[in-house]
C-alpha cells in the first residue's frame, strides 16, 4: 500500500488539516497534497508536475510531512480523506462540461425580482462550484473551468447507487449543496425547463438519501422570495440567486443579463497576489489597460497558508476606493484555481458611494 499521511494543526482560532499522499499514476508515481480548514472543501494539489520513480516520489513525500510536522502539524485519525483528481495537465484534465454562469444584479434590482412570478429564487452558498457526474461506478467533480478536481471522500458513497446523474451544486465542507439536475441516467435535461429539472431533483435526492447532498433552498412566490431574503440577509449569509422558472440550463456566462442572476449582500473579487509582504500580508493586484495596478494588502489569517506572487486569491472587502483602488476591510478567502489572471480585472470593484456635498 502507498504511504498517505493526515495531519492536523490545532493552535487558539486555528484549526487546520493537511493531507499528502503517493499515488500511482501511468508509468511512475506522484505525490499529492490537499489542505484547509477543517470542515471546508479541501485545496488540492500536487508536488510533482510529472510522474517519477517510487524512490524520487518517496523522498518528496518525506521532505513534505517532515516540513509540516515541523510547523507543529500532528497525525489525525478521524479525519476526512480527500479524493485526487489526477494532476497532470489542463488538457488531459478537460472533462468538456461547463457550467452555467450568473451576472450580477444591484440591490435596487432585488426588488423587481422578487415580485416577478417568473423567476423563483435560490440561496447562494458561500463555497466553491462544483459539478458532480456519477456515471456506473466513477465519479467525477468538474470545477466553474470544466477541469477535473478533487472532491471531499463523503461523496464516494454516492458510487453505490445504481442511478447515474450529473448534478449542479456548491460545495461547502464535505456537503454538497444541490441546485440543479442536468443529467439523469441516459437523460440530458438541459433543455428542459427549469421547474421540471427541480421537481426531478427532489425525486432523485430523495432515492438517493445521501448525507453529502443537500438540496439549495427556494422559493417560488413573492412572500416566498421576500422572507428567504430577509433570512439570508439577517444571517449574513453570501446572497440570493433568481432564476427564471421555465430557463433551459445554458453553459457560459451571457455577455449581460440572462435568465440566472444574483446579487450578493458584500463584496468579492479575484485578485493576484503582486508580491509577499511582511507579517503574514500579501500585496494585492488587478489588471487594467494592460497592466497589473495595486489594490492594497489583505492579512492572512494562520488558518490558511501564505499564497505566492503569481497565485489567485478570493478576498471579501466593504468597499474599494476611487482614488486609489484599494480594497476597504479587505477578508482573505483563499486561493482560486479556478479563475485564470485574465480575470482579475479592475471592473470587478464596487466602490464606495459618493456623498454629496
């Protein structure tokens, strides 16, 4: 059996999990790590960019868990291991399927939606989007950018039914929270409208009866929508989705509008990360008129590792600043790895409003 380690960091706030594996993988072996937040949908990704032989991929994997241990990392056993998706490059890992992508609203347009009975409304999840194919005995999670990705172990249980479906969700910890049905057995429902997709997502969540699935909350009329809105504000949670009830699931993003929308209650925006600074800070960049421009720094917290010049990173802010394009009360979220540079753009900032003199 090829060596695996599951570590664990406990330390005040702290709580952080680290797993390194060897894995076989066509003619040699790879060595393959997933790290996080305890309870969050884990980070993945891979020390060797190409496989090498067992002895190479074994002192690398020694050279890591010696590291961390290092930093006060502990062995774990009741932790949840993290299933690898293979890690060799974008285009052995296109899987061709893509999501469905949503525009923005403003808070003033909240309101028309909540009184058209056209369109019914979703809670948006604050994790990361994941679509989920099972088809016979594999399964597969494809990311926002239609690549192969790792997934939390709980969803092995869902190779056990004898149904193939490909469901549209995002995952947070080790659930994954459904909101769309587009495959069922030999069934592409695309195109069907959107009421129906969701009827037979009820009938298939509950044959199913899996504790990593949880169905998205809705709500289909106007005094439905007003309260899930009202909850999910006073919740602080991430926003709300509106839906347009007879839409087909269409993949890509609609140049503006659509029949998807959503509307958060704060800000985020992807940024890269221009330079590492002191003190657990990273300098933060968006491009604009063909060069990088500074947004300001963001701290980050000891229960993520420091990202590198170069890496995609999430960060919630308040508000950015006109003058000077900094981001205001700036929270880090993690790295992305899936959004390339090319969109982290200045146009992404919502700023602070102008007061009137």
């Amino acid at each position: 059996m090829l060596p695996s380690v599951y570590l664990h960091y406990r330390e005040g706030t702290s709580d952080k999990v680290y797993q390194a594996s060897i894995e076989e993988q066509d003619t040699g072996y790879v060595v393959n790590f997933a790290f996080g937040r305890r309870g969050t949908t884990l980070q993945t990704g891979t020390k060797t960019q190409v496989p090498v032989p067992l002895e190479a991929a074994q002192k690398i994997f020694d050279k890591l868990v010696k590291e961390k241990t290092a930093k006060g990392y502990l062995p774990y056993q009741d932790g949840t291991a993290y299933q690898h998706a293979t890690h060799t490059d974008k285009e052995q890992r296109n899987t061709g399927v893509f999501c469905q992508l949503l525009n923005p609203i403003e808070a003033d347009e909240v309101p028309k939606y909540i009184a058209d009975d056209r369109f019914l409304a979703q809670e948006k999840h604050d994790g990361k989007r994941l679509i989920v194919s099972k088809k016979g005995n594999e399964l597969t999670a494809i990311n926002r950018k239609g690549l192969s990705v790792g997934f939390p172990a709980s969803f092995e249980a869902l190779k056990n039914h004898a149904i193939d479906f490909t469901l549209d969700g995002e995952a947070v910890g080790d659930c994954l929270f459904v909101f769309d049905l587009l495959e069922l057995d030999d069934q592409n429902l695309r195109q069907e409208p959107l009421l129906n997709r969701l009827q037979k997502l009820d009938e298939l969540l509950a044959q199913l009866n899996a504790k990593c699935l949880a169905k998205t909350a809705s709500a289909h009329d106007t005094a439905g929508k007003q309260a899930l809105f009202d909850r999910l504000h006073s919740q602080r949670k991430e926003g709300i989705v509106f839906k347009l009830k007879t839409s087909a699931y269409t993949a890509g993003r609609p140049n503006s509008g659509g029949n998807h929308l959503k509307h958060k209650f704060y800000a985020t925006a992807s940024f890269q990360v221009l330079a590492v600074n002191g003190k657990r800070s990273v300098a933060l960049g968006l491009h604009e008129n063909g060069k990088w421009v500074g947004a300001g720094n963001v701290t980050i917290s000891i229960n993520f590792e420091i990202p590198q010049a170069g890496d995609i990173v999430e960060v919630r802010y308040l508000y950015a600043f006109r003058e000077s394009g900094s981001v205001y009360q700036p929270v880090y979220l993690g790295k992305r790895d899936d959004i390339d540079a090319n969109d982290c753009v200045v146009g992404q900032l919502k700023y602070k409003a102008e007061q009137e003199d």
